[in-house]
C-alpha cells in the first residue's frame, strides 16, 4: 500500500504525537491505516484519482491532492480535524484533500462506518441536525460513501 505514496517532505511519523491525538478525540486509527502513517506519515499519491458514486452531489470521484500525516502545519490530520470538527458530523477525520479543498474523511466513530471512507463537499454546508447512520446508508447531504476501509481507497484509486 505505501508504495503508492510519494512521500512527504516531512519527518516520520512521531507516534506520541499520533497517540496524544487519538487521546483527545478519544478514539483509535484502523490498523491498516496506522501502518500507512507509521510508512508514509501522509504524502503525494503516485494513482491520485477515485471513482465512486457520487451522484447526489454530482461527481463521479476526486482527485487526491494529498494525504495527510502528522507534523508541520499543511496537511495535518490534526490541525485540520479541529479546524473542521464542527462543519462535520462527530469523529469522521480528515485524511486527505483534493485540489479544490475538499476531503476525504476516515470515520473513527464507534459504530458500524468505523474505518470508512467519505468524501466531503465544502460546497454543501453540514447542518447539526442532519443523520449519519451508515447502517443504513443515510449521510448529511455534503458525504457520500467512498471505501470500506483505507486499503480498499488505496486499491481504487487509479491514474489518470
């Protein structure tokens, strides 16, 4: 999975920088995606587009500008989670962004879309009073649904 990033100019990944992180928001990465952190620290996809159904806000997929990791200020998965925390729905995580300042979301909330991916529209306004059950395939009108998990994202992704 780590040899489709290019890695960032940045050091490796400082795992009590990442555990203090999980600590705050009280929850835990997926292993898989613990794994690509502790590779890469976030970076540059060598395969940087996605496909995937994303018909209610009318696309068809994304390009992935880059994947955050931990440390400096730009593409920081934690400086950008408290910066969006409240323009979206409880513990969904920013991994990365796309050229036109959208998201990719990692959803760590302990439920059922634990681990999932999301794509997020900034154009499409998050409302406190919208539903996320993945169970039953209901998300705020700025989401839809990308991947399962990180690999599965990884494995879609194609270049074009």
């Amino acid at each position: 999975m780590s040899n489709q990033i290019v890695r960032p100019e940045r050091a490796a990944l400082d795992l009590a920088e990442m555990e203090s992180f999980e600590s705050r928001i009280d929850a835990i990465f997926p292993k898989e995606y613990r794994r690509f952190l502790i590779s890469c620290n976030g970076g540059q996809a060598i395969r940087e587009s996605v496909r995937f159904d994303g018909f209610k806000l009318g696309i068809g997929g994304a390009t992935i500008n880059f994947f955050y990791g931990f440390g400096g200020f730009s593409e920081n998965i934690e400086e950008s989670y408290f910066i969006l925390k409240y323009d979206l729905p409880e513990i969904l995580v920013p991994i990365a962004n796309t050229p036109g300042g959208n998201y990719f979301l990692m959803s760590l909330r302990n439920d059922v879309s634990f681990g999932k991916i999301y794509y997020c529209d900034h154009e499409f306004e998050y409302e406190i009073d919208e539903i996320f059950d993945e169970l039953n395939g209901v998300y705020p009108a700025c989401l839809v649904k990308v991947a399962d998990s990180f690999p599965m994202l990884i494995e879609s992704m194609i270049e074009l």
